[in-house]
C-alpha cells in the first residue's frame, strides 16, 4: 500500500495510484479529506486543464497548497479525474 503522509498524518492510502509529471496521485476516495481545506488556489496547466488546490490542516499546523485536484481535466489527461495531487511537500511511503 502507498501512502502520502505529512507529519506522521497518513493522508492518503492505495495501490491504484498514478504519477504524472513526477507527482503521486490518489483516488480521490482514498484521501482522508477532513485534512484538506479548500484554498482560494487556482492554477491553469496547458497539459491537464484548471487546479483547484487544497490546504493540508492537522491541527493548528497548515501546509499551504499541497494538494490539489483537476475536476475537469482536458481529454488528454482524463486519467487523473477523481483524483488528488500531491506536492513534494508530502512523503510517498512506498
């Protein structure tokens, strides 16, 4: 099992991850979500469409856009709907 972790928090956990451009992606029904806030985060990606990036919150502690998702990526990247990024920030346990 794969797991993405920050600060001892398993944040997410699968074997049917995926990564694209160097970085690991979840389903998204395998991210614990109470440790994602929405941020105010948008970015454009000629390559996989609009980012909506999230906040990882445990506690009082925050890592600022650390995960993000594409909820309607272009068609060439159709493979990570439904699913979260991670950034470098968070260690991928092998």
């Amino acid at each position: 099992m794969v797991k993405a972790i920050w600060d001892k928090t398993v944040l997410a956990e699968s074997n049917d991850f995926k990564i694209v451009d160097g970085h690991y992606y979840f389903p998204i029904n395998s991210v614990k979500k109470q440790y994602l806030r929405k941020s105010s985060t948008k970015q454009a990606d000629v390559k996989n469409g609009t980012a909506d990036f999230y906040n990882i919150v445990e506690g009082q502690n925050v890592c600022w856009n650390a995960a993000w998702s594409y909820p309607e990526p272009r068609d060439t990247a159709t493979g990570i709907k439904d699913h979260i990024g991670f950034s470098a920030s968070i260690k991928i346990k092998k």
